[in-house]
C-alpha cells in the first residue's frame, strides 16, 4: 500500500470519526459513497465484498441440485400486455415508446416542401412467418411556409423579444420538458400518481421524436440565421424550427393530460376549468420560445395542430375502441400571422386558412399497450379501480 493510499483510507477513517461529534454527520460524507468505510479497511472493504458473498455462499447452499420436474415456476404469460406491470419503469417505458412509433410512417415531398404523416391500423396476416399488412390512415399533413412568409415573421420575433427581461426565467425553466409548468395546475405526488408522471413522460418523448422526424423533412432555418440581430437568449436548438418542438410536446401533453382527467374527482364544475388552463400554459410554453428569439410563431402554430392532432390519436389508442380523429392540414404559406391557439381548437375558416380539419379512422385495438398505461394512471384519479378492471 502507497503512503497516498494509506493517506486517504485515514481519511476515509477520518469521516467515521467524524460522526462522533454530529459535524460527523458530514464526517458521514466520509462515510459517503462507501469511500469512508473503504478507508476503514484501508480501502480493501469494498474490494472483498464480492469476496465475502462467495464465501457465505458456499457456507449455506448444498450441493448443486436442479429443481424437481414439474415444480418449477410456470412460464409468465407471452405477448401480454398485463405483464408490463413486472417490468421496472425504465423498461415499461421504453417498450411503450418503441410500440406507440412503430405505428408512424412519414412521407416526404422535397419538390413541395412537404410531409404527411401516417399511423397504422395492426392488421396482421398468415401467423409470425408472414409480412403484415397494415393498413394506414393520414394524421397531419404539413407544408412548410415560403422564405418571404419567414422573413415576414421576422418583425413578430423582434416584437416579442421585448418580453424577454420578465420572462427570462420562464424560458430557461423550460428548456428541458416543462412538465413542471403543467404540474403546478393539477399537483401530481409522485408516491400517488406514478403511473400518471410516465404518462405525461410518454405523451412528451412521442412528441419529440415525431416532431424531430418531420422537422428533418421541413428543414426550415432558425430566426437567426436570417437576422444575427434576433440574438436569442439561450442557444439556439441543433436542428430546425418547424415545427415547435416544445408547441408538438406541450399541446399534446395538455391534450392527453386534460382528457385523462375527465370523469374523475379532478372533473368538477370550475371557471377557468382545467383544461383551459393546461391548453394555456401549452401557449405560452409556445410563445416563450419566440419569445427567447428561437422560433417564429408560425413554427408554434404548426406544432400546435401537430401535438394537438397527435394527442387525438394518443386519446382513440387509449380508449381502445374504433373511431373517428381530427386529422389536419398546415398550409405554411397562409401562416403570416401571430400565433394563436384558438385556430387550433376551433379550427380556421378564413379564405386562406393556416389550418385545415378533416378526420381519419383509428381501429379499435383494445389490448394495445399505451391503453393499459392509460388505465393505471387513470385509476390513480379516481376512488375505485378504472371501469373494467386492469385492461378494460
């Protein structure tokens, strides 16, 4: 052992002695990450703890005997959707995430300047040892807008940067996913609605790859590259600004999150009622970012019908049922005006409207995983189990 290793085990010792005067609870920092107590044994302890389960191994098992035939524990059940509730989180999550974009397809036109984006109705044919053949159905369709049409935006930008000395905080709050922004509406306690924190989790990691797979098709320039003197507040985002990913992630979150509340202790009569305000803090999550100088608002206007039609699907997938969405259009030529989420929820009957609403078909799959998701964190609003039982 080096006089330096000697050195730092003393002072893993150090930390064990602290705790005898109550600074030694910072003394337990010596004790803190077993670097203490490794310093106890001279920084040999946490090199033999393996070596201290193989011996105590070897002291209580017998010899080596397989289990009696037939006694063994009997296979889990495949292809179940109950059995997400045996994974551990992270797992269950991923496994849905992969689940909810396998359902996507994306078609892009380089010579329009477009993409449509489709979702798929699971129709398999001939058993494991045979292609599918789904069927699709169109979700949103999305045209990006014209150079002129950005450039004009650009005097929308300019304007909303006044904002920035009051909503500075706000922004750089929100540059992760701000689920906090729409926990401080409905509180969430991690210990009660855990199933609830993953759905919202989910619904915002869906949004975000989608919307990153369409902005790649899109690929519109950022507001400073055609003014350097926009000077966002925080840096500018590595990839393009149409859509709003945080306009796709926050309407589909208010979508997702203010539907799993209805019919639910959260439900009663109130003015303005939840729904409204989670739909308000999804706008201005949106304009903050034009705000910062990163987005125009045409970008939240497209990301807005893009999380709010995604959610619409999200919402027929959890119910389990067949049925009719809102499918749109977004014409980024008419989208010169300022951002306004009320052309969203009731649609736009303008001449030259920035969105069009239409409707798709989504076929009921009533044991589809993201629905048995849904269940859980809607039991975890009401005062019996979700109607049905774990799986509808």
């Amino acid at each position: 052992m080096s006089f330096l290793t000697t050195q730092s085990s003393m002072a893993g010792v150090a930390g064990v002695a602290g705790v005898a005067g109550v600074a030694g609870v910072a003394g337990v920092a010596g004790v803190a990450g077993v670097a203490g107590v490794a310093g106890v044994a001279g920084g040999s302890a946490l090199a033999s703890f393996p070596n201290a389960l193989i011996t105590s191994s070897d002291a209580i098992r017998a010899p080596w005997n397989l289990p009696t035939p037939g006694q063994e524990p009997s296979h889990i059940c495949a292809d179940d959707v109950d059995n997400l509730e045996k994974w551990s989180p992270v797992v269950r999550e991923v496994t849905l995430l992969t689940d909810m974009l396998s359902r996507f397809s994306f078609k892009a036109d380089s010579d329009e300047g477009a993409i449509s984006i489709w979702f798929q109705h699971d129709h398999p044919h001939g058993g494991l040892d045979h292609a599918p053949h789904p069927a699709y159905s169109k979700l949103i369709k999305l045209s990006r807008p014209s150079e002129e049409v950005f450039r004009s935006q650009l005097e929308y930008v300019r304007n909303y940067a006044d904002q920035r000395a009051e909503r500075a905080p706000e922004i750089y709050a929100q540059i992760g996913y701000p689920t906090e922004f729409f926990t401080s509406v409905v509180q969430l306690n991690p210990a009660l609605h855990s199933h609830t924190l993953q759905l919202i989790s989910l619904v915002q990691k869906c949004a975000s790859h989608v919307v990153l797979r369409t902005k790649h098709s899109l690929a519109c320039r950022r507001p400073d590259i055609y003014s350097a003197q926009i000077q966002p507040i925080i840096p500018t985002p590595g990839h393009g600004t149409l859509p709003s990913g945080h306009a796709t992630e926050a309407f589909t979150v208010a979508t997702v999150f203010g539907a799993l509340l209805d019919d639910t202790i959260m439900s009663f009569q109130q003015s303005p009622s939840i729904k409204t305000l989670l739909l308000s803090v999804a706008e201005r999550i949106a304009v903050n970012r034009t705000v910062a100088g990163v987005h125009f608002p045409a970008d939240s206007t497209a990301g807005a019908a893009l999380g709010t039609t995604l959610g619409n699907y999200l919402l027929q997938l959890a119910s389990g049922q067949s049925g009719d969405i809102d499918a749109v259009e977004f014409i980024g030529n008419n989208a010169t005006g300022d951002f306004d989420k009320s052309v969203i929820a009731l649609g736009d009957a303008d001449s030259d409207p920035v969105v069009k609403w239409g409707t798709s078909e989504v076929h009921g799959e009533p044991d589809n995983l993201f629905r048995w998701l849904w269940l859980k964190a809607k039991s975890e609003w009401e005062e019996a189990p979700a109607a049905g039982g774990s799986n509808g």
